[in-house]
C-alpha cells in the first residue's frame, strides 16, 4: 500500500464578516473566492494615487482571483492542485488584459509567482486561519505586511466594522 506523503497544498478564500467592504472597496471581491495579496497592482502608485477608496484597496484589501474585487479578511484552506492550475492561468490572462502583458504564456512566470508567495503565505497555517495584508509606500517601493489570526482566537468580537487588528502577530513582509 502506497501512502501520499504530499503535504496539503494551501491558499486563502475571500471571507466577509459584515457588509463593510462592499462600501469601502469600489469592486469588493465575492465570499469564497480564491484571494492573493495582489501587491503589484499598486507598484507605480504614489501618494497622490492614495485617496478614498483606493486607499482602502491599498492599505488592506486582498486581490480576488475571480473577480479581481478586494477584500479586508481572507481564510485559509486546502487547494487542489488543478485548481491552482485555473487560478494561475486566470491571473496570467489578467496580466495581459489589464497591464499589457504580450502574451498569457509570458504572463505566466509572473503569475505563477503571485500564486506561490500565497501558497507560501498559507503552507504553515491552520485551516481557517485568518489573514490580514497592511501596505505602506516607502522610498523603495510598496511594502506589505502580513497577520495571522489563529482559528480558536477569530472570534466575530475582534473584528469592528473598521477591521481592527490590534492584538494579531506580526509575521513577515514582502515588497513589490
């Protein structure tokens, strides 16, 4: 008997609390979809760029993968490897639709990277772990910051309607 010793592949979905990011973000992103932090939309931006609701996209909004909406809070759970597969390839197309990529399979190493530095985000976390991104634009570009919230700690109490997340530990960054 042959036992799959492959560790569980892991990502995060889009997950709503209350109806707070359908007034704060302009395209918020739909419960349960697969999310990424979605950094790179915000590379060239400067501080005049960071006004009303595209601050909030900046500051804290994840990037969803199929409707490319933002949202504050995502969870992580397992992901099947075919469906990494889709993802990376809706993301490529994105690249090409929206930022003038040449091609999808030029598109593609980019993409694939996006998709890895989430599943990198997600391998050592608990499913139902709670994620939180926190950007900033520094001289060197955009920051970002990211939070845990451990599944028996993410009580509905922690969460106002302005996402608090006093109290999360602080875990690492990644810059675009």
């Amino acid at each position: 008997m042959k036992f799959d010793t492959k560790p569980e592949m892991k990502l995060a979905r889009a997950i709503h609390f209350d109806e707070s990011d359908q007034r704060v973000f302009h395209n918020p992103a739909r419960t349960g979809e697969w999310c990424i932090s979605g950094g790179f939309e915000f590379s060239n931006w400067s501080e005049a760029d960071l006004t009303g609701k595209a601050r909030q996209a900046f500051s804290n909004g994840w990037l969803g993968v199929e409707t490319f909406g933002r949202v504050t809070f995502v969870a992580v759970t397992v992901v099947e490897e075919n469906e990494v597969e889709i993802l990376t390839a809706a993301l490529a197309d994105h690249f090409v639709a929206m930022y003038g990529a040449p091609s999808v399979d030029a598109a593609m190493p980019a993409a694939r990277e996006e998709i890895a530095h989430m599943m990198e985000l997600c391998e050592d976390q608990e499913p139902n772990t709670l994620l939180t991104v926190a950007r900033e634009l520094t001289e060197a570009g955009v920051k970002e910051s990211f939070r845990m919230i451990e599944p028996q700690d993410a009580g509905l109490d922690q969460f106002a309607v302005h996402g608090d997340i006093e109290g999360m530990d602080p875990t690492g960054g990644h810059s675009h």
